[in-house]
C-alpha cells in the first residue's frame, strides 16, 4: 500500500464525497438487507449507511484504512466486524451472505475475478451484488487516456486502475445484472446485481 494513501484517502475524497458519493452510497448501502459483506470497507465511508443490514462483515486488508474506520464503524445502525483479508480468499464458508457491497473497490484488487468467484461461493444463492465503481468508459478518446494514464495512477493510488471494466468481470462471472446507474459521463456506476436463485 502505498504510504500516503490511507492516511490522506478521506481528505482527497471530501470535496467528491460531499457533491454527490453521499448521495450515492445511501441510495446502494440501503439495499444490503440481512447478513452482509463489505469489500474493501476501507476507512468505513459505507458503515453509517446500513440501516436495513442484521450484521455486516467488514474485509480491510490496510492496517491504516482498518484502524480509520473504527470511528465509522461506531456509528453504524448494524454490527460490524472488519477482517483483515483480501477478497481472493474469503474466510467465510459457502451461501453465508444475503448481501455484498463494494464501492470502489474492484478498481484496485489485484485479481477481480478470483475475487468475484470468491464472492458467488459466499453469497446465498439470490444475494444482492451492489457496486459502485469508476470504470473503463466506452468512449474512444476516454479509453485511450484511462489507457494512458493508468500506470502512473496505480502508482500514486495505491494499484487503482482507471481502466477496468468491471461491469464486464461482472457479467463474465455470470452474475445477474438487473440495473446500472451511470454518473459522470460513465466513469462513475452502481450495479445492482443478483448472484443464482433464491431456493
Ligand atoms: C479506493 S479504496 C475504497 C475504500 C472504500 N470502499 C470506499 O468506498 O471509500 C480501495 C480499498 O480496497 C482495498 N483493497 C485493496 N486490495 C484489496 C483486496 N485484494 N481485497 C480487498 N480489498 C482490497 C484497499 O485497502 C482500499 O481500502
């Protein structure tokens, strides 16, 4: 993890968070009911927003984002327990989780869909996917400069791709996309997805 990353994440992201990420992440967090898992929870921007969850499991690999969102996590509506652990390996047995949220995330984990796969064995067949995520845009001149700039990105943020195209990872691993949501010309989506089939 790059070193000045957790420490300044929430500063960097105050102005962006303030206009509209709030808006946003209420909208998809409201959605996790039952018993949930967070990816990548880092400094628990999400917790103060899971107002229909029973529990939330929380997965942080950073010790510095882990220990950040303690404060979040103390004025969540549910329990949360954070873990720390990557998303390519889930300490979770199998169909354990009604729901899983992760916001801006996918652009950084080092093998999405390993870490997709892992998520479709823990989630109950039905679960809700809900993402919000900056993504590859389909637009020639965008691509090409996500393409571009991607290198010194994940340089200075810490393995953040801007050019992932997650919806596609997505839809690859067969996880049911019942609607996206797009902001920022594209760059920005939410994704509300089901993984199989309720019994
Ligand atoms: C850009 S931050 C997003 C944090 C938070 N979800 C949010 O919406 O503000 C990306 C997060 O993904 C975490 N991360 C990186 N690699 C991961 C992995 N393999 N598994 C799970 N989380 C990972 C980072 O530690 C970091 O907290």
């Amino acid at each position: 993890m790059g070193k000045w990353f957790p420490h300044l994440y929430d500063t960097v992201m105050k102005p962006l968070e303030k206009r509209k990420f709030k808006r946003i992440r209420i909208k998809l967090v409201e959605q996790a009911t039952g018993k949930v898992m967070e990816i990548g929870s880092g400094t628990g921007v999400n917790f103060p927003y899971y107002r229909n969850a029973v529990s939330v499991d929380a997965i942080e690999p950073d010790s510095v984002m882990r220990e950040r969102s303690q404060k979040n996590r103390a004025q969540s509506p549910a329990p949360i327990q954070i873990w720390n652990t990557d998303a390519e390996q889930l300490p979770f047995g199998d169909d354990t989780f009604d729901s899983v949220v992760a916001t801006l995330v996918f652009c950084t984990i080092p093998n999405p869909i390993k870490a997709l796969e892992e998520v479709k064995r823990v989630a109950k067949p039905g679960a809700a996917i809900l993402l919000f995520e900056h993504v590859r845009v389909d637009q020639p001149v965008m691509e090409k400069a996500q393409d571009v700039l991607t290198p010194l990105w994940k340089h200075i943020c810490d393995g953040c791709h801007l050019n992932r195209d997650t919806l596609a990872s997505v839809r690859q691993t067969g996880i049911e996309v019942n609607s996206v949501e797009s902001f920022y010309k594209g760059v920005f989506i939410t994704v509300s997805g089901t993984w199989g089939q309720a019994p």
